[in-house]
C-alpha cells in the first residue's frame, strides 16, 4: 500500500511540474503588447544589455491580427523583464509552450503599449492620468475616446505612458484597471 501511495505521490509530483504556465491573464501585474504594426521583431536578452536569445516577429498577412501579450515582472532603464508573454488570439499551442523558457528573460521597452477602453463618453467622464502613481497626485488629463498608450515605466499596478490626447502630448501615470493589453478589441470601461 505505502509503495502504490509513493508511485502516485511522484506521479502527481512529476505531471505538476511538467505542467505550462497556461495563465494568460495577470491581474496582478501590468501588462502590455508588442506592437505588431511595426517591422521590428520582439528580441529576448538573458539579462539588461545582455547577451541575445531570440528574436520573435509576427509576419505579414493572416498573422497580422495576432500580437505578443506580455506581463511584466519588472521595468528598469528601458528595459522589461517578462513574467509571462503569450502570443495571442489562440489557444496554448506549441508556440506558447515554448515562450515559457522567456520567463525571467529581458526585453527593450520599444514597441510596448497599453491601450484603454474604447468608449464614447466626454473627457470629464473618462479615463483618468496622473503626474504621479496614486490617485491623490495632480490629475494631468482624463479620456473618454480610445487611446493608444507607449508604455514608458511602472510602478506596482501603475504604468507610466505616453500618448497624444486632443493635439497634446502627454507622459502620466494609468491605474491598472484603466490598461488594456489588447491591440484590436477593447476591454470594459470600469469607472
């Protein structure tokens, strides 16, 4: 009986570990996207100035409606560190298993966004930014139309962005319920 229990145990113990990380969204980090408008590919480095892993692109046509989701560990000088990337829409196929040795990897700041809801509402209603990361800092602008955001830093659930909003540039800090890691769908307005 002890023998069938330490054969099941290992068992049960070995299909854990040889499980993927399927999560695919992290509440409890900033997420963003790369931007597959652009020709440049998603280069992973081991570490900040680091040595080259690979290199990760969406090519042209039907691929141009899939993008890479990335949560984020840790931001530091321009530089991402990757708790989880998926490339999305689809399911947990190949290509997603193999992103999870990208753990922990490195990527440059370039290209990633965050956009906010899509919404029709008057600015005074919208999307709240602020000059520092929490709500009682001055207030810098709100948005009540859909904005593509540069991501730039983050600190805990807040990410600091750039964007241009009614002809102004503009560099504030976003909440996390306000980020939307979505290039072409929108996520729900929560005011």
């Amino acid at each position: 009986m002890h023998k069938r229990f330490l054969f099941l145990f290992i068992l049960n113990a070995f299909m854990g570990l040889s499980q993927t990380d399927d999560k695919i969204f992290y509440e409890e980090r900033v997420e963003c996207y790369f931007d597959n408008t652009t020709t440049d590919s998603l280069i992973i480095y081991n570490g900040i100035d680091g040595d080259f892993i690979t290199k990760l692109k969406i090519k042209p046509g039907h691929e141009r409606l899939r993008w890479y989701k990335i949560a984020i560990a840790e931001v530091k000088d321009g530089w991402v560190k990757i708790e989880n990337i998926r490339r999305v829409p689809g399911p947990d196929d190949t290509i997603n298993i193999s992103l999870n040795a990208i753990k922990d990897k490195w990527i440059k700041i370039d290209h990633l966004k965050i956009n906010i809801a899509d919404m029709s509402l008057p600015d005074s209603l919208g999307v709240p930014f602020y000059s520092e990361p929490n709500v009682n800092s001055k207030l810098i602008c709100k948005s009540g139309k859909f904005l593509s955001l540069n991501l730039l830093a983050t600190s805990g659930l807040w990410a600091k962005v750039s964007f241009m909003h009614n002809g102004t540039n503009y560099i504030a800090w976003i909440q996390r319920k306000y980020q939307c890691a979505y290039p072409w769908t929108t996520c729900p307005y929560n005011p």
